[in-house]
C-alpha cells in the first residue's frame, strides 16, 4: 500500500488525530468521553499509521517492550491511584472521601483523582489496542494477552 | 391494537430485541467462525442499546450540570456502564478473533463444521 | 486496615497479575515467586477475614467511600469468605504443582502470560464471590471468562485452541443472556445493588411480572451455561480435556462452581421468594440436575480417555450442586455447598493425578493403565482417594456432602432423589473401579518404554489434596458450621 496521497494525507492527519485523542482523555471529567475512549482514538491514530506506511514501521514507532510496559503500567497505575485513598484514610479509590481538592467545576484540574485515573486508563487502552492490531495483522503470538 | 400502540411507544426495546434474536440465532446456526462473531457482537450491541435507552430522556442533554440552565438531562449511569460493557465487548471478539487466525493457521479452515469433519477424520 | 482486606485481596492478585509480564522482561525468575507469593497472601488473608467476621459478623466495604445507591459494594458474609478460602486454597495448590507441569505443557514464551491469566482468573473469581453489585458481577464473569479461555488456550495445540474458541462462544451467549438480565432488573428498579434491588422487587413484581420472570430466566440460563448444567454443557468435555492439567484442575475444581454460586446469591438473596410460586424455576432447576446426575456419568463410561471421563464426571458432580440449589431445603442445599468445596477437592486432586500420569508416561488412554499402580503408588493411591471420594465411600469427603444432600431430600419428603443419588454413585462406581483395580492389580500388556520420574513438587499438592479429602471426610464439622452459617441468607 505504497501510495503517495495517503501516505501524505496520514502524515496530515495523524499528529491532529492523537491530539484529540488526548484532549478527550483529559476531558473526560468535564465532557463526554475519558479514558477509553481517547485512548482507541489515540491507537487509531498509530494504525492508520501502521497501515498507511508500513506495519515494519509502524512497530518501530512504538515497540513490543514500549507497548507491553505501558499497558502493565497503565494498570499498575490505577491501582496505586487507588489504593491511595486507602493511605489517605478512606476507601478504596476513594475521592472526596479521601480529602482531594476537587477544583472548581468545569476547570482542567478538577474532579480530585477522575484526572489521573483516565490518564491511566488511555495509555492502558492506546497501548493494548496498538498491540492487538499488530499481534492480528502481524500473525504474532498472541495467546491472550488481552484482558 | 393496545399491543401494537405498546409496542410502537416503545420502539426501542423493540428494536433491540429484534437484534438481540438475530444476533442469537447468527451465532448459533452458522457454522462460520467469522459469522459467529458477528452475531455475538450484534446480541451485545443490542444489549448496549436497551441498557441504554433505559436510561434516555426524551429532549435530555448530557448530564454536565450547568448552574441555572435548567435542561434536561439523561440518566448517566446506563451509558457508563455501557463503555464498560463495550470494553468487555471488545476485548471478547479481539480474543476470539486472534484464536481464529491460529485456528486458520492450524486446519486452513474457518467452518466449524469442516473443523469437526477433519477432527473426526483424524481420530479414526 | 482489616477492613479493606477484601478489596486488597483483589487489588494483590490484580497487581501482581499485571506485574508478572515486567518481571518476565526484566527478571523471568521472579515470576513464579510472585505469583506464589500473592496466592500466598490471599489464602492467609481469606483465614483472617474467617476470622474476622466471626468476630464481628459479615459487613460491607463500598469502593470510593460512595454509599450502596451510588457506589460498588462489597459484601463480606460467610458464603463469599467460604468461596474465598476455597478459591484460594486451591488456586494456590494447582499453580504449585503447574510450576513443574507447564514447563512441558506450554511454550516458554507464554508462561508469564500464563501466570497472568492465571492471576486474573483468580482474582476475577474472588471478585464475583465478594460482589455485592449486579454489573460488577457482569463485568468479573467477563475477566474470568476471558481469562479461563486464556488458560486453556496457552498451550500451542489445535484441539485446545478449537476447545477454547467454542468454550469463548457459548460463555460469550451466556454472558450475554446474563447482561440482558441485569439490564431488565435495572429497568424495573433503578439500582444495580443486590439488596437495594431486592427491597424493590417484591413490590415490583405485582407492576412488571413480565420482566423479573425473564430476567430470572435470563440469569438462569447464562449461569447455567457458564457451569455446563446439563443441557448446556457441550463446550465442557473438550474444553476441560484438552486444556493443560492445572487449567483443568482449576477449571473444573472452581471455575465452573463460582457461576452457580453467583446463581445462588442471585436466586435467594436477591429475587423475592414469591417469584418460586409464580414460575416453579427451582423445579427446572432440580429436573435438569438429575439429568445431569446421570447423563454426565452414563457418558463419562463410554469414554476411552482419562482426561476426557474426568469432564463428564464434572458434569455429574455439578448436577449434584444444582441438586442442592433446587431442593433448598435447609440440609439439601448445606450438601450442594459443601459438595462444591469437596468436588473442588476431589476434582483438582484427579485432574492432577491425571497430569502426573500423562507426564512421568504419556498415557491418556484408560486401556493403557495396567498396571500403573506399582509404578506409580502414591499417585495412584491419591487418585483412588478421589475416585472413592466421588462415589462416596464413607470416610472421605464426598461422602459427607451426598449423605446431606439425602438428608435434605428425605426432609423435604422427596425420596425420589435419594433415589437418584444413590444410582449415580453406582454409575460412578462402575466407572472409576475398574480402573483403580486395573491400575493396581491388572497385569501389565506390555511395559511402560518411556518413564519420567514425578517431582516432589508435583506429587506433594496432590498428596495434599488426598489427605484434605480423607480428613473433611472423617472430620467434616469446621466446614458443617461455615456452611451452615453460609446458607443462613
């Protein structure tokens, strides 16, 4: 798939793609959206990427360890996030239970710990996506490895 | 006639269930392991729907609390759970799907019915 | 501190799940010490939490500190602390003898993958048995489906991963019968709470009959095909068969038994006990328990593979468990639960003895085991344990639990399923005998050729689970009184 128009027109569109992507992770306490959400939008922009280019390509952009790290470590990291609030004395991913400032509504940084999980979450979802296209499109071992 | 006005006041559980039983009788008769799959996700997408239209207000707008504008909002908590429900969703027919590319790989086939033949064929 | 125990417990497994595949990157001997380790803890921690609620009696723990409307609850009583100790005193005896045995079952490559299914798999089991929420159970039947299709799918064969994709259908339909269930109640009654949800549906079931039936319907059968009641169970044999040994020993021992204990939560925790009058479920429910009494074990006789006789067998014994929920009549259903700690034990201990076999001599055929008992003594003489333990021999575990099933049955004036029982313990009999009396004093066809010495760390779980059967068998009153104040709902 070695056209010019598509490789240019991806090349276009990719960086606006994953900053929306990011946008609608950050913004997922304030607007529809989250973490799920921003982070397929962010893997789909690494598999037009992918298809666009090459998949040799595309996986050099973001390795096997790269990917692999970041989804054990998405999850690792919300549930430190959450095992925070029992250090703080409440509950079990516990918010304003658990003494965090929750802002002023409708500002970036509010919504006490929402912020951090989603950021979790997206980089959790982005990685493990990109893995599953690779690991189907490149026939890659991948005896579940999904969860 | 009571049953029918019933029935198109609330379409949407209608619809969905009709899907539902598609989606059900896809996965249960065809013998193509791709088509199963399809079916699996049209009985799920049909639970998103109901789950969802539960919770759906005519005219409402999505629940972000705005001081003193006074709309009308949907009740959030079906579509949350929904997200979740699609999460599980997809990482159900991606697994399903990579253990049909390794099943392709070992019998060049992607019929049930054939695998069974084969399998059969294999332990006589 | 104590009281965040039962989510801890979650959040380890969970953690250590996901830790395992950076170990294996970085430090691939830390691996099976982690995953020990956590198993470890959440054994020691189910014993405390006993501890714990007999000292202050069950309570509920709510996630983010939101009270029961809003947020996710746990649920801490006994049947859940039951379930747990269960679920983690296996768990940890399977992956113990799995350590030695996946080492030739599975690639090396997807061990650590293995562990972390394996993980998942069990904290995604302790999660249904805490939960205290209708989608948090969705979603933990999700993970621990996904996961169980993992565990049988590891190992790079083709019947396992035909196995494991047809397993993945049918649990995907019941999951989806079990998520239309849950959008049902939610409609009829706007909470997803099991005990919100309970004090609505009384009321609830004079306004919408026509749900809560279909819904309980619903339930019904996604559970029953998650734990292969009898007509559901087509997915089971090959699944069960195919899958490496300690994927069976767990599989069968809890995965199955962890779906009709959700059933048991729902049916009389949550649904008012006037809906038993308005459709006679639980008279389905016993009807397909006693043909999956005896269908499980007039198939498991024809089978020619050991591995493969010992699924059928499984779908005897949960028919057995389903006996007990159909029946719930005090002591019935006290044998149904128990059954499912002493099927646990018996179960995994013969899927064990059956992979020690297939490792130290490559035999599945059951034609093929004479003789083996003089090879093989301990082995043999642990699967001989199970095998009296299923037919229930007085003086082992599965003995206890049919004897109150009986009981149950006689107190509810039904002798038709005394009946029942004591003809498949007769079928299980003329299944399993023959091959303990092949195997010990059958005269050998022709030798062994090839024969591997068993580790001891192989041997010792199953030896353990042995001694576990004979013990609860001659000293059953500890788990009598968690049982007894489990039922209490």
């Amino acid at each position: 798939m070695d056209d010019l128009v598509i490789r240019s027109v991806s090349r276009l569109v990719v960086p606006f793609i994953q900053l929306y992507g990011l946008y609608v992770i950050f913004y997922g306490h304030l607007s529809p959206g989250g973490g799920f959400a921003g982070g397929a939008i962010v893997a789909s922009s690494m598999i037009l990427y992918g298809l666009s280019f090459n998949l040799e390509a595309g996986s050099r952009k973001l390795g096997h360890d790269v990917s692999s790290f970041m989804e054990s470590g998405g999850a690792i990291w919300y549930l430190i996030i959450g095992l925070l609030g029992i250090l703080f004395g409440s509950n079990f991913l516990a918010n304003r239970y658990a003494g965090v400032s929750l802002g002023t509504p409708g500002q970036l940084f509010s919504g006490g710990i929402i912020f951090f999980l989603s950021l979790g979450i997206g980089v959790k979802v982005a990685s493990t996506m990109i893995t599953l296209f690779y690991s189907l499109s490149g026939g890659e071992d991948s005896s579940g490895s999904n969860n | 006639m009571e049953v029918i006005t019933k029935l198109l006041n609330n379409y949407y559980y209608f619809a969905a269930m009709i899907l539902f039983v598609i989606g059900f009788h896809t996965m249960l008769t065809h013998s193509n392991l791709i088509k199963k799959i399809i079916g699996m996700n049209i009985m799920d997408t049909s639970i998103f729907l109901f789950f969802v239209s539960i919770g759906y207000v005519r005219g409402g707008r999505a629940p972000i609390i705005q001081e003193g504008a006074g709309y009308l909002y949907v009740n959030p908590l079906p579509s949350a759970l929904i997200l979740t429900g699609i999460v599980v969703a997809v990482s159900v027919t991606a697994y399903a799907l990579s253990l049909i590319v390794k099943l392709y790989a070992h019998y060049g086939t992607m019929d049930a019915d054939e695998i069974a033949i084969i399998r059969a064929r294999e332990e006589r | 501190m104590s009281l965040h125990l039962p989510v801890l417990i979650v959040v380890l497994l969970l953690a250590a799940s996901y830790t395992v595949p950076l170990l294996d990157r970085y430090r691939r001997g830390l691996t099976l010490p982690v995953t020990i380790l956590s198993l470890i803890t959440a054994f020691i921690s189910s014993l405390y939490l006993l501890y714990l609620i007999g000292v202050q009696g069950p309570f509920v723990y709510h996630l983010g500190g939101w009270p029961p409307p809003w947020g996710i609850e746990l649920y801490i009583d006994y049947l859940a602390v039951y379930m747990l100790i269960v679920i983690s005193s296996i768990g940890l005896l399977v992956i113990i003898y799995g350590a030695k045995d996946l080492l030739h079952e599975i690639n090396e490559e997807v061990l650590s993958w293995y562990y972390t299914l394996y993980l998942l798999l069990m904290a995604s089991m302790i999660g249904i048995a805490l939960t205290n929420d209708l989608f948090n159970l969705f979603v933990f039947v999700e993970i621990s489906a996904i996961a169980s299709c993992g565990i049988i799918s590891a190992k790079a064969d083709r019947r396992c991963i035909e196995a494991s994709i047809k397993y993945l259908i049918l649990s995907a339909l019941g999951s989806g019968c079990i998520l239309l269930a849950v959008a049902m109640i939610y409609m009829i009654t706007g909470n997803l709470n099991f005990d919100y949800v309970a004090a609505a549906l009384p009321e609830a079931l004079k306004l919408y009959p026509y749900n809560i039936v279909i819904a309980l319907g619903l339930f019904v059968v996604g559970f029953g095909v998650k734990s292969a009641l009898f007509p559901l169970h087509v997915w089971l044999p090959d699944a069960h068969s195919s899958a490496p040994s300690p994927s069976s020993a767990v599989l069968s021992g809890l995965v199955i038994k962890i779906y009709a204990v959700a059933l048991v939560k729902l049916l009389f925790r949550v649904f008012p006990p006037q809906i038993f009058e308005a459709i006679p479920i639980l008279d389905v429910i016993l009807f397909l328990s006693v043909f999956a009494v005896m269908a499980g074990s007039i198939f498991a006789m024809v089978q020619d593979d050991l591995k493969r006789m010992l699924a059928y067998s499984s779908i005897a014994q949960i028919g057995y468990i389903f006996m007990g929920i159909g029946l719930f009549g005090g002591r019935a259903l006290t044998g149904g639960l128990l059954h499912i700690f002493n099927h646990a034990m018996m179960k995994s201990m013969l899927f064990l003895a059956a992979g020690l076999i297939i490792y130290a001599t490559g035999i599945r055929n059951l034609k093929d085991l004479k003789g083996i008992g003089v090879r093989m003594p301990w082995t043999m003489g642990a699967f001989a344990v199970g095998a009296f333990s299923m037919v229930g021999i007085p003086g082992t575990s599965g003995f206890i639990s049919k004897w109150f099933l009986a009981l149950g049955a006689l107190d509810l004036n039904r002798p038709f399923y005394v009946a029942i029982i004591l003809l498949s313990s007769l079928l299980n009999g003329i299944y399993y005998f023959p091959i303990i009396i092949d195997a010990f004093f059958g005269t050998k066809v022709d030798p062994v050729s090839e024969f591997r010495d068993v580790p001891a760390l192989m041997l010792i779980p199953v030896l353990i689970l042995a001694a576990g059967v004979i013990f609860f068998g001659f000293y059953p009153k500890p788990l009598l009184d968690l049982v007894n104040k489990a039922i209490s709902f």
